[in-house]
C-alpha cells in the first residue's frame, strides 16, 4: 500500500519537475510526509531533487526531508543548495541534526553558516560535530531531561510542560556533580502521588554507554533491554547525551545492509540512483580477491597440470571440490560473523566454536566425498585407470572431507582474529576469506590427488 | 564493558548450577537484569539451563526472561518445566506472550494451561495465536489506549492514571463504529490545556497496517516514519491491536540474519548451542545447489574436455573466469536484494535496474578479461601455439565480458522474480543463484573458447 502510493507521489513530482510546475509541486509538497517527500526523492534526477527541495516549505517541513534523507542524497543536496537556504534550514535542526550537516561541510562554509545561530547553539553543534558519526558521540542528542533526586514528581511534570524537546522517554536524575544515578519512566511519573520523591521512584542501576562507545554496541544495549533512550556518559557517569530508540532502528538497518554488503563483497554505499561510474568505481576493488585468488589457482592448476591431463576425472571434479568448500567456509564464517554481531558469541567460548565448526565441516564434507566417490566410481568407471580405481576414490574422498575442514575452520576463525584486530568481521564473510578458502580447497584437492595417484 | 560482566555472569551461574547451589544461584538471579539472564543461559547446558530457570523468582522475572531468550531456547524451556510452573508463568504475561507460548505447544497441555486464565484472557491469547507470527498481527498488543474526539485532555490524562499498560506512546481517537481516526502523542496531550477536546490535537492521518502484512513491512513503515508504535487495523480502518518500536527492533534483528544467513545458504535458524547433529542436518541440504551445480560442471568439463587437454591455459583460467563472474553476480543480487528489503527499489524501476547492472557488469568483465589477456600474453606465450596467440586472448577477453554480464544480469533479475513469486528475494542472494552463475558462466567460458579456437 505505501509503496504503490509512494510510486503515484514520484511520478507526479517527476512530471511537475520535468514541466518546471512550481505551484503544483508545492501544493503535492504540503499533503506530503516529509518521510515519504525524502523516499521519493530518490527516483528523481539530480536537477530534479535540487529544484523540488527547494520548494519545500515551510521551512522546518524542508529541514526534516534533509535528515530523512540517505546522506549521499542529502550531501548531494546541501552542495547545491546556496548558502542562505542552508542556514535557515539549519536554524530548524536540532543541535545533533546541525552537527551532521557540518560534518559533511569544509572550513569556510562552517564559519559563514554558524554565525546565523546563536553562540550557544553553535558551539553545542560544533562539539557534536567532532564525535566519530559512527560513534555513540556521534547519535545522542545533547538534549535530555535531568532532575535532582529531591524533586517531587508534580514539579517535574510541571517541569515537563514548560520543556521543548522533541521526544522525552526517560527523566534522568543526577547529583551536585552532574553524576547520572537514577532514571525515572515517565509511566512511573505519571502515576505517582503528586508529592512522591523521585529517588523513590527512579532505578538506580541505569544501563549507560559511554560517548566512544561503536554505533553496533549501542544498539545492541538498546536491543537487549528493550531501551527507548540510552543515557551517553563521559568517564562512566558524566551524563553528556542520549540516544533515542529512533536513530537506533536506523543503526540497525544501516549496519544490517553494511554486514550483508560486506558479504558479498560489494562494497558498502550503494543507491539505485548513482551513476554507472560511481558504481564501477565502488564495486571493482571489492573483486580483487577473487582476481588474486584467480591468479593463485591459475598458478596451482599450472603446477598439477599433467596429473590433470593424464587423469581427466581429476579435473572434471575442480568446480565440484572448491564449490563444496567454498560453500561449507562461507556457511561457518557467516554463522560466526552474525553471532559476534548480536552478542550471540563470547570470545571465551570461541576456540569451542571453532572446533565445532571444523568438525561439522569434515562431517559435511564426508557425506558430499562418498556421494562423488559413489558417482565416480559410476561415471568415470572406463576413465580411471582400472587397477588404481579404488585408491583414487578414497583419494577424492579424503580430499573432499580435508578441504571442507579446513574450509569451515578458515570460516569460523577469521571473524574473531578479526574483531580482535579492530576489523569488521562482516569483511570476513565476505570475498577475502572465501577466495582464500577456494585456493587453498583446491590446492589440498590436487594435494591429496597427485599424492594418491 | 556489558560483554565482560556477562561472561562473569555466566560463568558463576554454570558453577552454581554444577554444584546445585541452588541458594547461591537466588541470590545472582535477584541481581540480575532479566535480559542478561535470558542472554546467559545460553551458554550454559540444557539441564543447567533447566535448574537455573526454575530459580528464578518472582515469577513476573521468571515470564520476563523466558520472554526475551531466543525463540529455541524458550522452546526448550517450555517442553521441560511442568504444567503448574508454565501455568503460573502464563498468568504474569501480556496476551501476546501468551500467544506466543500457546503456538509452540500441543492442544491437550493449551486447554490445561488456559483454565488457569480467566474466560476473557484465555479467548483474548486464543485469537491472537492465530496469528502467523511473522505477520502484523503476530506482533501486536490487544492493550492500547483509545479515546473519542470529544474526550478532553483532562479526561484523557486521568483515564491515563487509571490504566495498566505496559507502554503508552500515542492516543488512538476512535469514533463510534471503533474505527481509528486520529492519534495524538503523550507529549502534545501533556502540553495541551485541560479543557482541549483531543479531535484539536489530533493527527488524522494515521500511518497504520492491516493485520496480515509482513513484519518486514512493518517494520518498515516504522523505521520510516519513526514510530514508537504503528495501529493495527482489520478492513483498512477497525483498530485491533498495536505494534510497538521494542519488537520490531527484534523483527529487523531477525529478518537482517535471515538474510545474511540465506545469503550464505547456511539455513536460518542457528545457535551456538545447538548440538553437532541439529548444525550437520540443517546445513547439508543448503549445499544442495552447490552440489548439483557441481554435477553441471562435471557435465561441462567432460564434454569439453578434449579443447581444455590440448590448451592447458584454458583449463587454467577456469578458477578465474568462474569466481570473478560468480562475485560479479553476488554484488548484484546482493545490492538489488537489500534495494528491495530496506524499500529503495520500486517495482516500476526494475527493468532499468537490471540493464544497469548488465552494463556495470559488462565494464568490469571488460577491465579484468583485458589484464587476463595481458596475464596470459605474457606468462602463456610458449604454450599456447603461436598462431593462434591473438585470437585466443580475444576469445578470454570476450569470454569474461559476456560471463560476468550474463552473471549480473541473473543476479539483478533473480531477486525481484522471485519477491514477485511471493520467495523470500533474500534467497537469490543465495547459493541458489550463484551456483546457476556458476554454470552458466563455466558453459559460456567453454563456449566462446571452443568457438574461438
């Protein structure tokens, strides 16, 4: 439903864009959800996106499309647009929406634009600005609800009512030293006796991340305890932010898309809209893996070559063996990739884990060897050198189950010695170690075949 | 920092539970954040898990961690506690919970359970289990908070004290006939004066979701929109339920694995924990397509193997001209699928979409088929018979753009035929089609060489 309504939107922005129909786009602009202008925004040309954005008003309707927007959009978009729209736009946004408009800005720009706002507002958005976006720095807003442990509950609903925050899930309290030691539901505040203290109320185990913290681990917390908000803190109890449950279901989308992009070695950015150049540009370093691994597997079959020809069966299993193996690695490393993802693995049980997989992998591997041993042996019966049948086929079996092992235990290992080295282990399910896995496949394949033959 | 207290958690409740301590484990449970039980049990055995879980006390605890393990764990858990300890549980749970525990367990032990329920949440669970887990209704809450037009905000806060939700983001406006025709949030109902009748606060064009839609779906109007919770209606506007943001937080959790775990073809359900046998029985027949592939290679490789015999450089090439159009293909069914899941490809642009990736694919089939011309040029010069020298690197040249196209071309097409087919398109970033990419790009390899030579 939303999606064939979302269509009719962009065709008619398309068409009113195309013929230049300033009236009309304003007037679809005004019955429009600033999610839905954002989404539709895509499927127009780069000309297009810059004059609808334009009409958008009032200004506020503008500014929120900008952040609803994929940022290559919205980066493209605060390029083109001139520098006086922008800085009204940005007198709409929240400090934290400010600080990720100026990431994306240089030097000069910065200065021109920050100087429509007040000090104080400029300076809270350039301090945000500095936090790693990828960072829980990066997602909290700065504006939160504190009390002090004394205040009654009627005093902070009065309190309530004269703030302007956008959405307040939590009451944070916190002591003389701007310490955070309780949270209070605004449930609980609302059902409490007007004069009941909030110390009586809050919680005092409140489940914080600090300001450094990697966007994945705080969505993981917000996941795991079911969060609304997540109060950010400096030096473990400095309260300095809080990221809301909103920014953190995009977080888990965006991290979901890297995780699979990853996988498949295909990069990470990707829109349906950028150009042919972009996306060759983008897509062809992620293959070269597969190129080297290509090369190492032109090297191995260069080096086997006449075991190869002399004994064709040999050869004719090559895709069979490495795909097998491939498949079996990509299985592990996947399994394991996602399990580090969701907190599913501890780094004390990993060496089980490994095991585990290596032992599934000869498992699997012994049920597809004795199925090909069990097709050669009907095949290829008059290929293979009569006397030698039965060596080869144990051989072909053996090499299966080797390869598959070795394939599950390169697939459940890498993501860990990855985290550990401070590399996605997303980057592990992906081409570097199925290429790796499909060299080495073939190379314990021709291995155990020349040494059997 | 939560990781490291986790594994301590762990593991002095696995000492605990071997020692039967069963004082020893209380007091840790009454510690313990409910979500950080339900995390923890799973790295313990099946009857420790067992032991510990029958600790736990009071029994709203108890219902809270069973709630938040995943779903094989609760599973378990359900079979193994008797009749009495589930009946108590069920009492402390929200409809919806109880829902989910009656889809998991047989008729007879249903009846017994529900007897312990009142008429109205007995029949209230029974409706809801109906429901397809996987879909709206499997999701929602029955407890919502609704008010007429003409409530005021007074009334409306006051009726608000009285009940007895869990969490209350929006008021829900229905008219006589209950069908939903407004919303407003928490916070514009606190700030408004006491006499506002709520039709002046009022959204009247609330996004909503009809009962049977796709948690996919839903998840993705809220992510969208950035809901904390999205109606449920039945015939387009008869309010039935509420979704809210903490469960789809779960939902896209889920569905991200779900598609990195199909895009691996390793099955969709695993856990650390679960034995050798269940990991053996629910990977092997996701090789399946792998395997069969295989088979066509074998096919393959046989018919042409008097070519690849007389020109060894051709055999060589195989592992390269394979992988790099198999990872040519991965990178477009992958982007072309998480286009489609995250909803930034509309059907109306699809065929643009995949001639775009015929095209993309062409360019990088180009820029690798030139340097294994080149490699081969240069490495390959005595072994290939003089000649013919030119001709054969044009034909591997050509023979890597026309593979690498038609692998991008099958993989941009498959995800939307098979999202068209009503097939999780999460699949064609699978094993399925790249080990189709396999063949056809081996059969396509073999061809051009054969017509070239």
């Amino acid at each position: 439903m939303a999606r064939s309504a979302n269509q009719v939107l962009a065709l008619t922005l398309r068409k009113l864009a195309r013929s230049e129909n300033s009236d009309g786009i304003r007037r679809i602009i005004l019955k429009s959800h600033p999610a839905d202008l954002a989404h539709v925004m895509r499927s127009l040309t780069a000309t297009q996106q810059v004059r609808v954005f334009r009409e958008i008003r009032p200004l506020k309707k503008a500014a929120e499309v900008l952040m609803e927007m994929e940022p290559a959009l919205s980066e493209r978009i605060i390029e083109k647009i001139n520098d006086d729209l922008l800085a009204m736009l940005i007198v709409q946004m929240a400090p934290e929406e400010v600080a990720s408009v100026l990431r994306t800005i240089d030097a000069p720009r910065r200065e021109l634009l920050l100087s429509d706002l007040s000090f104080e507002e400029a300076s809270e958005a350039e301090a945000l600005a500095v936090y790693d976006p990828k960072s829980a720095g990066g997602l909290m807003s700065p504006n939160y609800f504190v009390v002090d442990a004394k205040t009654t509950a009627s005093e902070a609903i009065q309190k309530l009512h004269r703030n302007d925050y956008d959405i307040i899930f939590y009451l944070y309290v916190i002591n003389d030293h701007g310490h955070l030691v309780g949270v209070v539901s605004l449930r609980d505040l609302v059902r409490s006796p007007a004069n009941t203290e909030v110390k009586e109320i809050m919680y005092d185990e409140v489940v914080r991340v600090d300001v450094s913290a990697d966007r994945e681990d705080v969505a993981s917390l917000v996941a795991r305890y079911n969060l609304l908000a997540l109060p950010v803190t400096e030096g473990g109890n400095q309260l300095i932010g809080v990221v809301t449950v909103d920014d953190i279901i995009d977080v888990i989308r965006l991290e979901a898309t890297e995780d699979i992009m990853h996988a498949a070695g295909a990069g990470v950015e990707a829109s349906p809209n950028e150009s042919f150049l972009t996306s060759i540009r983008s897509r062809t370093p992620w293959i070269a893996p597969t190129f080297f691994a290509g090369l190492a597997g032109m090297a191995l079959l260069s080096y086997y070559q006449k075991q190869l020809v002399e004994v064709v069966p040999l050869l004719v299993l090559i895709p069979m063996i490495m795909g097998i193996a491939r498949h079996v690695g990509a299985q592990s490393s996947t399994i394991v990739t996602r399990w580090l993802a969701t907190g599913r693995l501890e780094f004390a049980t990993i060496r089980r884990v490994v095991l585990r997989e290596i032992f599934i992998g000869a498992i699997i591997g012994f049920v597809f060897g004795t199925v090909i041993t069990l097709l050669i042996t009907l095949f290829f019966q008059e290929l293979v050198f009569e006397n030698s049948m039965l060596v080869f086929a144990i051989g072909v079996g053996l090499s299966s189950i080797a390869s598959t092992s070795l394939a599950a235990a390169l697939g459940a290992a890498a993501p860990p010695i990855f985290e550990r080295s401070g590399i996605d282990p997303a980057i592990a399910a992906g081409p570097l170690v199925t290429t790796t896995i499909d060299v080495l496949a073939l190379w314990v394949y021709l291995l155990c075949a020349s040494l059997f033959l």
